[in-house]
C-alpha cells in the first residue's frame, strides 16, 4: 500500500467520484432539458416526469451512500480512539472533542495521540489543523 501523509490520505474511487457522479449529474441534467422540452406534450410529459424522478432519486441516493456510510465509520472511529486514549492514559477521551476533532486525531502517532486530543480539547483546533499538527503518521487505509 502507498505510504499515507496529510498530503496523500484522501480516498477517490475513480468509478465512483468521477464516472458515476459524472452520469448521474448528466442524467439528472438532461432529464429537466426533457421534462422542459415535454411541458407542452401530453403524450411524453409522464414518460420525462418519471425519468427527471427517477434521475433526482439517483442523485439523492449517490448522496446519502456516502453520508451514511461515512456516519456509521465516524461511530466506529470514535469508539476506536477513545479505546486507544483510554488504553494510553487510563481516561476516556475528552467529551468536548467533536467527532471532526476525533476523526482528524486518528491520524496521530501513539507517542503523540494524549498531548494532541488534550491540544484539541482545550484549544478548539479544527480537523485539519489536528492532522496538520500531527509528526509520525499513523496510516488508515480501512477508512472509505
């Protein structure tokens, strides 16, 4: 597997963000080009309601795949890191860490897990700022 850094740890699925967004969005688009050329149409209005229906469930569905299944990962990641800060420091992890701050505090070393989760507690550090700070990468290629 390729090495991970705050640089290279973004997953893309080629098929998925770019060929299946791209034929989605292009169904989606050209189903209204048709419902409008179809307004004045008796005989082909429902064939193109039905396709721009079908098209906009398409989109909904290609959105809510992702939102779902990163929410469920977010559980599991959250549950996982306050194991591990546990298992480090005998203490759960702060509960004014949001699930972005533990999300972004994945990424951090064992060594250097406690003084950042305790960093971004107290100073409020966004996610990207929390995988900016961290020194030895800790890989997560599990993650979708």
């Amino acid at each position: 597997m390729q090495e991970q850094s705050y640089a290279k740890h973004a997953k893309f699925v080629p098929m998925f963000h770019f060929v299946l967004f791209g034929i989605i969005a292009l169904t989606f688009i050209g189903s209204f080009v048709n419902l409008w050329q179809s307004l004045g149409d008796h005989e082909r209005i429902y064939n193109a309601s039905l396709i721009s229906a079908i098209s906009a469930a398409l989109v909904l569905l290609f959105a809510f795949t992702r939102t779902f299944s990163m929410g469920v990962q977010d559980r599991a990641i959250r549950a996982e890191e306050n194991l591990r800060h546990f298992a480090l420091t005998g203490k759960l992890l702060d509960p004014r860490l949001s699930i972005k701050q533990i999300v972004g505090l994945r990424f951090a070393s064992d060594a250097e897990f406690a003084e950042l989760a305790r960093k971004a507690a107290e100073g409020s550090m966004p996610q990207d700022e929390i995988k900016k700070s961290v020194k030895n990468w800790r890989a997560d290629h599990d993650r979708v």
